[in-house]
C-alpha cells in the first residue's frame, strides 16, 4: 500500500510548473530510492534498476469485460 503525504503549497505549485502529476509523486512514494538529504529530509527519485522494471511494466496489457479482468499479458507490436 503506498504511503499518503500531504502537499505543501510549494509542492503543489512545483508540480503544476514542471507538469509532474500525482500519479508520478505516487510512483516515487510507492517505488523510489530513499536518499537522506543531511538536514532531516528524505529524497525519493527512481534508480535505473527501477526504471527498467517500470519501462516492462508499461509493455503490459489487461483486457476487461463485465466488470472482471479475463487476461493479462505483454504488448508484442
């Protein structure tokens, strides 16, 4: 389950100018590297093992109907 963080102002305001969705911030919560910063913060950025899973991941695909996942699977074309 992902953590759940308040955005600051700032943060906010950070995001719209550098058209970083929340999506992505929950990606990093859920999946990025935690880096202390020295002065009591935490960074969280993707490492490149990372972001080869992340690059598979989006290759996959799921097809619904009646409200109920019939398969999963890779993307080939």
């Amino acid at each position: 389950m992902s953590k759940q963080l308040l955005l600051t102002g700032h943060a906010t305001k950070r995001m719209q100018q550098r058209a970083i969705d929340a999506l992505l911030v929950n990606v990093l919560l859920e999946f990025g590297v935690e880096e202390h910063d020295g002065r009591g913060g935490v960074r969280r950025y993707l490492d490149k093992r990372t972001q080869r899973l992340l690059e598979k991941a989006m290759k996959a695909f799921l097809v619904e109907a009646n409200g109920r996942i019939v398969t999963v699977g890779w993307r080939t074309k």
